[in-house]
C-alpha cells in the first residue's frame, strides 16, 4: 500500500479543496481493511475519492483520504448470466473496453468515462433513456467494508434491505470494494444530432422518449437553440475512421467552447450569436458507434454544475420558468443545460426513487458569480420536488431531503447501525443526514 504524505487535493472543477494528513492507495482488500480500522481506532474520518467529478464536497477531509485508483480489474466473469465481479475504483472507459473483449456491455451508461465505478454507484451516476434506470440500477451485488473492517456481501436475494440503501449510499455505510453488474451482449448505436427550437423539442417530448433507445437535449437559453441527441441500435458497421473524425471534431468543439465563454465574459450580447454557432455546429453529428464509445461525450472546459431530478410531468413547466429567470440574469450563460430521461426505481437515497426523472444540469464556469444563480435555479426546482444529484452543488440538508426521499429516515437508522462513531462522515455529509461531529 503506498501512503501519501499530506498535499492539497482538489475536485476537477477546483471548488473543493482540502488538505488531509493522510491518504492510502491500497492494493489488496486486506490493505483497505486495515486502513479502515487504523482510522477507526485512532478516532479519525475516512473519505474514499474518486476521480474528483464531483462538484459537491462529498470526498473533503482533513483526516484521511483513500484512494482506489490501484483496485481496479475485473476479477471474474459469468459468461452465461453475463455478469462481472469488478473492483470498486475502476474507471468507466477502461471497464466498457474490458466488457467489449468479452463481448459484453453496459445496457446504458454516462456520458463522463473518466469517474470511477464506485464513486459513480454511490452518487446515483445516470445516462439517459426512458427505459433505463440509473447505473446503480444495474449492480447485483456488492462487497463493503464497514466501519469495524469486516467484510460484508449483499445482493437482492440476501439483505435486500441493505442491499437498496447501499448501491446509492454516498460512501457513507463503508467502503464498496468490488461491484457485480449486469451486462448485455455489444451492441452498436446509430447516434444522430438535431437541431430544433426549445418549443419544438417539448411539445414533441413524449414522442421522442418513446420513439428512440436513448434520447436526451442540449439547450442554449441565450440562443433558443436546442441540439436533440438521438441513439438506436443498428447493424450497421462503424466507419474506420469514425474515431478520427471523433477525436478531430472534439478539439475543434473544445476550441469553440472556449471561446464561446471568452465572448460571454467580455461581450455579453454577442453570446447568443456563439452559442448559435455551437449549436450548429454539434447538429451535423452523425455517426455510428459500439457501445462502449457511444454514450461519450468530452467536455470542453472544466464548469461547475447543478443537477435536480424533477418528475417528466413537470418538466415543461419547469423549463419556461428557468428560461424566464435566466433572461432575467445580468450575466450570459454560454454553456448548454442538458436535460436527460432516467427511469424510477427503488434505491432508497435515489433521486428517481418511485419516480420516473426528467434529470436537468445547470452548468456555469467557476469564475462567474454563480451562487445567486444557483440558489434561483434551484428555489424553481424545489417548487417541483426536485431531488439533488448526489454529485452536484446543493444545498439541502436533513429537513428538506427527509421530505423529498421516503426512506430518508430508514437511511439514517442504517448507517448509525453500521457506523455509529461517524468514521465514513465528513461535514458535508454530516449536514446532509442530520449528524453532530463529534
């Protein structure tokens, strides 16, 4: 196991900082065990860190930080029930290209491969598609390490309650440490970029979910431009330089993106003409793809973003008044809102729990004055029983969450069964589940 010596860490977007006096890489399960129960019997915090996607502060700590960047493979695959053990710190892109050698994939994924399996589970981590659920909804198993060291597996055969509160659990019940998923047979995907009025796009919302595999939009309110993603499956074979032509069209969109949000900062009413252009631009995408490259898309510039779930019923409603609300800012907002489908489940801490999602990320750059920005988003969303992505900016605490998810409580009866001293808690959490630091 390799024991860092303390350093600043920071989240991608640089919103979160911290400087723990201790963080562990470890290699093999017994080595997670044991830095658990040296947290635990020191009387000190452990919060396991992804990748740093994360927009909220859900890995700070100034206590001990672990990182499972060296527990990543698959450690076993049933062919037949097309399932896979896969270790927790696994990042997405290196996983979906193992499933491919096997000829396997994942039903449905997000559109970042570049976060970790578990750091994705635990935050509730989703693609889109009104017949898919979350990437939580796809894991049959799980091992955790809780806050004593001991190991324990569940599945929805055994412990299915624990088993619901832990495939979305914050990294607040243990460690997850390996992950079975569910997977199919590959697949390719015809993906097909529109461009349509935000009018358009909603009045033809039910058709569009139903009518095709995976569909979400991209909005540019300044613009009222709307760039619709469409995928389906397909035989058709992907052309040979299709990852070429991936690569050359994503530097250039990069390029735009930034000089988009250059304009917005220096030339604020010329920003509706730019992201005009973008939207053009990404409305000529057309091409064919095996599954584990179809869901991606690269992001230009690091941003800070707010993501609610809010019912699809409301989602029309929802958006004219975000509309009318950023027309009223004193800033432009060069970046897209995307708006993506997710299917309900029941996963206690789950923003689709008993509810099928219309899933809204509201993006800004880091350097803009974004909290009052934020807060008014966010007053709309809490109008609807918006439910926060785990991963993004919010900021409920334990009163507002306890209306919005009905095993809230049962969540929180749980996690002081397994971890009654706080040792997984960091005060972000704390807030969150109603907890005194001790």
């Amino acid at each position: 196991m390799i024991a860092r010596h303390p350093r600043v860490w920071r989240n991608g977007s640089g919103t979160v900082r911290c400087e723990p006096n201790h963080r562990a890489q470890p290699v093999t399960l017994e080595q997670i065990q044991s830095e658990v129960l040296r947290a635990a019997e020191e009387g000190e915090r452990l919060r396991v860190i992804g990748n740093g996607h994360s927009f909220s502060p859900l890995c700070w700590s100034d206590d001990n930080q672990m990182s499972l960047s060296r527990f990543t493979g698959i450690e076993s695959c049933d062919v037949q029930r097309q399932r896979v053990w896969v270790r927790a710190g696994m990042r997405l892109r290196n996983l979906v290209e193992a499933l491919a050698d096997r000829g396997l994939a994942l039903e449905n994924a997000p559109s970042n491969d570049n976060i970790t399996l578990a750091g994705a589970i635990a935050t509730g981590t989703h693609g889109t598609g009104a017949a898919f659920g979350n990437l939580a909804t796809l894991v049959t198993g799980l091992r955790l390490v809780g806050a004593d060291g001991s190991v324990r597996q569940c599945h929805a055969e055994q412990d299915p309650e624990l088993f619901d509160a832990a495939r979305i659990s914050l990294g607040a019940l243990g460690v997850i440490t390996h992950i079975e998923l569910q997977c199919v047979d590959s697949y390719r995907l015809r993906r097909q970029n529109q461009r349509a009025t935000l009018g358009e796009t909603l009045a033809q919302i039910g058709d569009l979910r139903r009518d095709h595999r995976n569909f979400e939009f991209f909005w540019f309110p300044h613009s009222g431009v709307v760039v619709q993603r469409r995928l389906d499956e397909t035989r058709d074979i992907p052309s040979p330089i299709a990852p070429l032509m991936f690569a050359q069209r994503t530097i250039i969109d990069h390029a735009l993106y930034r000089v988009a949000s250059e304009v917005a900062a220096r030339a604020p009413r010329m920003t509706e003409r730019a992201t005009a252009a973008m939207a053009q631009r990404a409305a000529r995408h057309r091409n064919v793809f095996e599954a584990q490259h179809a869901y991606v898309i690269r992001r230009g510039m690091p941003c800070v973003q707010m993501e609610y779930a809010v019912p699809v019923a409301a989602l029309e409603t929802v958006v004219y008044q975000l509309e009318r609300v950023i027309r009223a800012l004193p800033f432009r907002i060069p970046l897209a809102l995307e708006v993506r489908f997710v299917r309900h489940d029941s996963l206690w801490l789950s923003p689709q729990y008993q509810q099928d999602s219309a899933c809204i990320a509201v993006p800004a750059l880091p350097a803009m004055s974004y909290g009052d920005y934020f807060s008014a988003i966010a007053e709309i969303f809490a109008r609807h029983d918006g439910r926060p992505h785990w991963g993004s900016q919010h900021q409920l605490t334990a009163p507002e969450l306890r209306a919005l998810y009905p095993r809230f409580d049962d969540f929180c009866a749980l996690r002081r069964q397994l971890d009654p001293r706080g040792v997984f808690l960091n005060p972000h959490l704390a807030a969150l589940f109603g907890v005194a630091l001790r």
